[in-house]
C-alpha cells in the first residue's frame, strides 16, 4: 500500500504448523523478503536532506516489519563481518 515491491526467496512449501488457508501464507512463504521502492535519482539524494527522506522511507516499511516480527520472529540471520 506504501509503493514498496516486494522481493523474496519463497521455500516450496507451506511451512510447518501454518494452515492452508492462512491469509499470508504467501509471505510466511519467504526465507528472504525485501521491500524496495525505485526513486530513480531525485534532486534530494546528493544534499544533507537525504538522511530526513530515508529514514521517511524506514517510517514506511515499518508496518511490514513489525507484522513480520509478530507472526514470523526476529531474524537469525548472522550479519557479515
């Protein structure tokens, strides 16, 4: 609803314990789940006010990544480094 994409690495199949007929079972269908919006190259992104558009960007997807919290868990991915 917020012109964000979503980009993902769906498994095969449902995961275990979640129903059939579950109304997102799609996304609890993803390993990995990107939200992306393309901006292209506005006037903004080369000035100090890119940090306010960002993190406007972040305020945004933020819905998505609280649902995904609740219903699916933190992640256990290990960050690089």
């Amino acid at each position: 609803a917020q012109g964000f994409e979503l980009g993902a690495d769906p498994v095969a199949t449902r995961p275990r314990g979640v129903p059939a007929d579950h109304p997102r079972l799609e996304l609890l269908r993803y390993r990995t789940l990107i939200a992306v919006r393309a901006l292209g190259e506005p006037s903004w992104l080369s000035t100090p006010d890119v940090t306010d558009h960002v993190a406007g960007l972040w305020r945004q997807v933020r819905p998505l990544v609280d649902w995904l919290t609740q219903h699916v868990g933190e992640s256990r991915a290990q960050t690089p480094g």
